[in-house]
C-alpha cells in the first residue's frame, strides 16, 4: 500500500519559519519526482514545487522562490519543505505527492499569523 505521511504543519507568524516533512512508504521513492501542492482556504490547489529523484534538481512557483526549499532524503523516503519567511498568504494546507500527482498525502495546516 502507498502511504505518503506529512507533518510539521502548525501556527506561526509572520516572518518564522517551518519544516515540513513527507514520509512515504510502499513505493520505491528513489525512483519517483516528488512535489508539493497546497490549498489555501476558499481556492484551489496550487502546485508550490518539484524535486526530482534523486534531490539535484528542483523548481518552484514564483511566489515561493527565494523562501521555501525543497530537499529529500532517500535513504528515509522522506522528502521535506523548509519554509522560511513565512507569510499570512501562505496559510494552506499543504500535501505532497508523487510525480503526475499519482498519489496524495492527506495534507498538514500550515497557519501564519500574529
């Protein structure tokens, strides 16, 4: 069975910072790009960043660049979003899945606000 587990998700303000993390199992993840989507309250997802398979290559949607990185560990099959000045547009939650949004984690709440 695929599993993929985020975590790290939580209140903070404005300009702090989170890592979120995304455990996956029951695939062979080395093998697989990985990506991060969120959706924000009252919209639609949007696709937040690509990595991919073996963590040299990654891109992002503009507004993020600069402030969120993405990096895996494959020996964990475990990916992660370091998430840096964070801003009160970035209140969603964020899911990651697996390339071409096969498979889907059931997201964490990231809230940013004083």
């Amino acid at each position: 069975e695929v599993r993929l587990v985020e975590s790290g998700g939580g209140l903070v303000q404005p300009g702090g910072s989170l890592r979120l993390s995304c455990l996956t199992s029951g695939f062979t993840f080395s093998d697989y790009y990985m990506n991060w989507v969120r959706q924000a309250p009252g919209k639609g997802l949007e696709w937040v960043s690509e990595i991919n398979s073996d963590g040299e290559e990654t891109t992002y949607v503009e507004f993020v660049k600069g402030r969120f990185t993405t990096f895996r560990d494959n020996a964990k099959n475990t990916m992660y979003l370091q998430m840096d000045d964070l801003k009160p547009d970035d209140t969603a939650v964020y899911y990651c899945a697996t390339g071409a949004m096969k498979f889907w984690g059931q997201g964490t709440q990231v809230t940013v606000s004083s």
